[in-house]
C-alpha cells in the first residue's frame, strides 16, 4: 500500500461521496507529524523532571493568613446562620 488514508471534507471526496470517504496521504507528511509529536513530548517530559519540587521561599506566612481569613469568615457565617435560627442575639451590627 503506497498511500496513507485519511478522512477529508466532503470537497475532496469523489463525486456523490460522504465526509468520512477516505483520501490519500503521504508518508512523508505523516513522518513529519510523528516526528513533531515525538519532539514535543520528550521536551515535555525534560521540562516535567527539571521543575523543582518545592517553591524556592517560604510561602508559610502566606497560607497562614490565608488560613485565619478563612476561618474568621467562616466563624461569621455560622454566627449569622444561628442569628437566623434564633439561636444566637441578632443585636450584633455585624450579624445583621
């Protein structure tokens, strides 16, 4: 077999074909396309094991402070849920 097939658009389908009818290819063009995929998958993986592993500072404070935001609103979220249940005293300005 000489030539690849492929799937066309129906322009360069025969007379009265359908989008899925095959057309030639050439081995170069596919070689080219391997090649290309090959080329950047092995750039991938050398990109993939030269990252670091771990930030190169000290990100702790940050997610400190991210940590304590969270849970001071989450605090006030549940004393304005029990505000709304009746469970707590709604005279809080910040409940309202």
């Amino acid at each position: 077999m000489d030539a690849l097939l492929l799937a066309a658009p129906s322009h360069a389908a025969p007379a009265g074909g359908s989008f899925w009818d095959p057309v030639a290819a050439t081995w170069p063009l596919m070689a080219l396309l391997g090649a290309g995929c090959l080329l950047l998958t092995i750039g991938f993986v050398v990109w993939l094991v030269l990252q670091p592993d771990e930030p190169e500072q000290d990100t702790t404070p940050l997610v400190d402070k991210a940590v304590d935001g969270d849970r001071g609103r989450a605090a006030l979220i549940r004393r304005r849920l029990d505000a709304d249940s009746g469970r707590a005293d709604v005279s809080d300005p910040e409940l309202r």
